[in-house]
C-alpha cells in the first residue's frame, strides 16, 4: 500500500465550516425563472378572471331568459 503524502486532519473542521457558512450566504436566483413565474400567474389570473366574468355572464343571462318567460 502507498502512504499518501496528504495527512488528513480531523481535528482542523474550520476550514469546512467556513465553506459551509460561505456557501449558505450566497444565494442567486435567476431572473428568467422570475419572470416566467410572473408570466406563468399572469396568465392563469387572466384565465380565472374570464371564467368568472363568463359565468357571471351566463347567470345574468340564465336570469334574464327565467324572468322573461
């Protein structure tokens, strides 16, 4: 077996510690994914608001024509 010239300290975690609290601090996001979660609700708000006044549409004219007879 070779001995390897690294010695491998573990007692010595600083350094490990500093990655590890290094790499928590920094966070980056993407702005793409940003903006096409925005596009992506804007859409589905749109879709909703068409459902609604649609059926709100129909109800008054499903009244209208109930009236009427």
């Amino acid at each position: 077996m070779k001995r390897s010239d690294r010695e491998i300290n573990l007692l010595d975690i600083s350094q490990t510690e500093h990655r590890s609290t290094r790499s928590n601090k920094i966070k980056t996001t993407d702005v793409n994914i940003l903006l096409n979660r925005v596009r992506m609700t804007k859409k589905i708000e749109l879709k909703k608001r068409v459902i609604f006044l649609a059926s709100l549409l129909l109800g008054v004219i499903l009244i209208s024509i109930f009236t009427l007879i």
